[in-house]
C-alpha cells in the first residue's frame, strides 16, 4: 500500500532575514569574546638572532667547471709504404717516456738507406785519397813534368824560328847582297860583314832585313830573318804546343796554390751525400715509435694501413680549462695556485696552477668570457673527459673584520650593520672591503671583534614565531662571483 506524500506548509518556517541576522550575531559576539582574551595576554617580545664580529682573511673565489683533457696528445701514424711489424701495446695501457711503441717495416726505404751509406763511404775515401802526401807528391810530380814538356816546346819553337835568321859572327861593316822580298836558295850569299860572307840556311823569301848597307854590327847581332812555307808551318805548330803546354801548367800551378779542385769537390760530394744519409736514417729511425712522455694509450687501431692513425698517446700531466668572465681577467695571472674538486672523487681536493690565459675571448649575449687552461699538480685517480669544479681566488684581504652576509644593510649608498644597545636597534656604518657568497670583510671604527650584530629578528606570529631575516639572502654575492667564501 503506497504511502502519500507529506505536505509542508511553508508559512510555519522561519523568515530568511531572521536566519541572517542570527548567524552574523553570532559571529560579532565571538570576535568581541576573543579580542577580549588576546588584550587580556601581553605582547610576546620580539627576538633577535645576532653572531659575533670576528677578525681573519676573507677571499673572493670564481667557481667554474670544465672536462679534464692530457695536457699533450700525440697520434701516431703509419709512414707511407710501410706496414706494422710489431705493437707491443694495448688500449688503455700506461707507458714510460721512451717506451717502443710500434715498429714498422719499410723494405724499400731501408734499401735506400743502405745505399745512401755507401755512397758517404767511398766520398770519405775520395776526400782521404786527396787529402793524403801520396796524391800531394802526384800531384807536385805533374806539375815537374808539365813544367819540362813546356820548356822543351819553347826550346823546339827556339830552334825552328832560328832557322831561318841570319846572325853576324864578327864586328865589322855590312855588305847587303839581297834586300827585301828577295827569294833565295840554301847556301846563296846574302849579306858580308868585314871579309866574312854569310849565306841563306834556307831556300825561300827575305823577311825582314834587320841592318843596313855599311852599317858597323858587333858579334851576334841578326842581319835579317828569312822564312819558307815549310819552315812557317813548323813555327806555327810549335807556338801551338808552347800555347797548349803553357795553358795546363799554369792550371796546374793555380791548383797547387790553393786547395786541390777534387778534394774540394769531394768535400761537397760527401756533404750531398751525408745530407741524404741522415735525412734516410731519420725516416727510418721514425719506423720504431717510442713514447714522448708518461702517458696511456687512449686510441688503437692494430689494422691501419699506410697514412693511417695507428695510436694516440695521452700525458699523464692533466689540465682542466675553463671560461673565466671579462671582468675576473684583470684579478688572474699565470702561476696562480687554484683549487680543483672532482665530483667523482668527492673526498679529495686537488691543487693546480694557472698555466695559460687565452689572448682571444668568445663573446656570447653581450658578454665575453676567457679561457682558462689550468695544470692539475697531482692528478692521480682522475681519469680523462671527467668533469672538474675549478675555485680560482680573486681577491683575498688579512685581518679584517668578518661578519655574516646576512647582517650586513644596504639603504642608498650607505651600507651597516645593527646591534642591540639598552634593547633598542643601533646601525653602525660600515666600509666593505670584500663581500663573498657567505660573509663580509669590512671595517669601522665603532664596530669591534666580539661585538654581536643582528642577524635576523624573531617575530611573534598568531602560531608559532616565525624567523624574519633583515640581512642579505645567504645566497647573494656583489658583483656576481660564485662560490667565495670567508676564512677566519
């Protein structure tokens, strides 16, 4: 049996605006209860944090990360036409400077080397030969005997150009019995001196008639000069010989007075030769490749051919490089000690030394940045291509007064500290020597070691009290630098 709907006679509920002003008195009445509890309760006081001022060094540090790479890395590769004999080395294998590497075999340049040594021995034999008394007493013999063949010739033209001359024997008067250009025949009279006749030697034609008719001539002295075709040819060809004789002895008188021509030219044959032995020795001194430096074998290819990289060779000695900003340039000098921390090897500090500052910076958005090559001093357990964090000080003061970052205020141009004087807040001005990520290096002369400056300020809240800080973030730093911090 179903049963019937319930009917709600509405004029029985209560007006909405009764509901409204009973809830909203409701809530007055509460507020005026609770204000009259918090007056009746004093005001909790307000609490500082303060630290004490100390006195100590303070540095400014620049943090930055860079890949350690081998400070030098040498590749290794096989000369043209030649071919790997031996590698006694692995991948990943450390080596000693001057350890054998590789060894390569090049049949024809070995070949080649062998004749270049050949050749510089008999060039040193030929430079010995000349050099020796033997070849010097040859050579003084051939200049003694070209000497006797060119006076015999002067000797032979002496006789053939004497043939034809007519010579008066006697002092006395000349009578001339034939004059120039007149021909004659062996024997016939041609001129008198005093009662002595003198007759032609030859048969041919007057040549020159040297005396006059009645002239006085003494002993010796020539009448005239007669000549033939026959007896011109052989004068001709004793000149000749005079000439050609005469040319090789001063050749040879010229070498003995200065350094024999083939021991100057064996000299520079051997130089030549010499040249090329060593230039062959280098090249096959350069089949056996030796380690540079201490290192490890950080590239292996055992199946290069000609002109390929065999090997790569990567020092012991690491460095780290690293973008230094523009503005840090001026603070950084080569030779400056830094410090280097590896995240793979958290529990150790390693210590390394500025070793190069790039003259040419890389500018990006404005902004350039310089990079920093730094020698690492004591590598050992860090591996190449690992990650480094490099702590370069900029700037380091002695004995200055420290305060926390946090207590130091900046309104304007002033900056100061607080402190607490009879409870009441006092600012101190102060100078900033050095400011890093964590604390302040500053002086003042109202401000003292020991004395305690506020730091942060505990303000009561409706729950807990909850920390107010007035100094600086702890993470801000002037000027941009990271990682600097405070050494007491």
């Amino acid at each position: 049996m179903a049963i019937p709907p319930v009917k709600i006679n509405k004029r029985l509920m209560p007006f909405p605006r009764v509901l409204l002003l009973a809830s909203g008195t409701t809530i007055l009445l509460a507020a005026v209860v609770y204000g009259a509890m918090r007056l009746a309760s004093p005001p909790a006081p307000v609490q500082y944090l303060s630290a004490a001022v100390t006195r100590g060094n303070a540095s400014l540090t620049d943090s930055e990360t860079g890949e350690v790479v081998a400070a030098q890395t040498t590749t290794a590769v096989v000369p043209s036409g030649a071919t790997i004999a031996q590698m006694p080395v692995e991948l990943g294998q450390s080596v000693t400077a001057g350890q054998t590497l590789a060894v390569f075999n090049d049949p024809a340049l070995l070949s080649q080397l062998a004749t270049a040594d050949a050749a510089v021995l008999s060039d040193q034999q030929q430079v010995s030969l000349y050099s020796s008394t033997a070849y010097q007493n040859t050579q003084n013999a051939t200049l003694a005997a070209a000497q006797d063949s060119l006076l015999a010739a002067e000797n032979t033209l002496q006789t053939d150009q004497n043939q034809g001359r007519v010579f008066a024997t006697l002092s006395g008067s000349v009578t001339l019995a034939v004059k120039n250009g007149a021909f004659v025949t062996a024997g016939q009279t041609v001129a008198q001196v005093g009662s002595q006749s003198f007759t032609s030697p030859i048969s041919g034609q007057v040549a020159q008639v040297a005396v006059s008719d009645g002239q006085t001539v003494s002993n010796g002295t020539l009448l005239m000069t007669l000549t033939s075709p026959s007896q011109s040819a052989k004068i001709y060809s004793d000149q000749s010989q005079v000439d050609s004789l005469q040319a090789q002895f001063d050749k040879l008188q010229a070498a003995m007075g200065q350094a024999s021509p083939n021991l100057a030219q064996a000299k520079a044959q051997l130089l030549r030769d010499q040249q090329t032995y060593q230039a062959d020795q280098q090249a096959v001194a350069g089949l056996t490749v030796t380690a540079p430096y201490a290192g490890q074998i950080t590239a292996l290819n055992a199946s290069a051919g000609p002109g390929g990289k065999v090997m790569t060779v990567s020092s012991d000695s690491l460095v780290v490089t690293v973008p230094v900003p523009e503005t840090q340039i001026p603070e950084i000098h080569v030779g400056q000690p830094v410090t280097i921390t590896v995240p793979a090897l958290p529990t150790t500090t390693f210590q390394g030394t500025v070793q190069n500052i790039a003259p040419v910076g890389n500018y990006t958005n404005g902004v350039s940045s310089f990079p920093i090559t730094i020698s690492i001093d004591h590598p050992e357990n860090i591996r190449y291509g690992m990650s480094a964090n490099v702590n370069i000080v900029l700037q380091t003061v002695h004995q200055a007064l420290l305060i926390p970052l946090a207590a130091l205020h900046t309104k304007g141009s002033h900056t100061f500290v607080e402190v607490l004087n009879n409870q009441q807040r006092q600012r101190i001005p102060v100078h900033v020597l050095l400011e890093n990520a964590t604390a302040a290096a500053v002086k003042s002369p109202r401000l003292s070691v020991g004395a305690r400056v506020i730091t942060a300020v505990l303000a009561p809240a409706t729950g807990p009290l909850h920390l107010k800080t007035r100094g600086r973030a702890l993470h801000h730093s002037r000027g941009g630098h990271k990682g600097g911090k405070a050494k007491p």
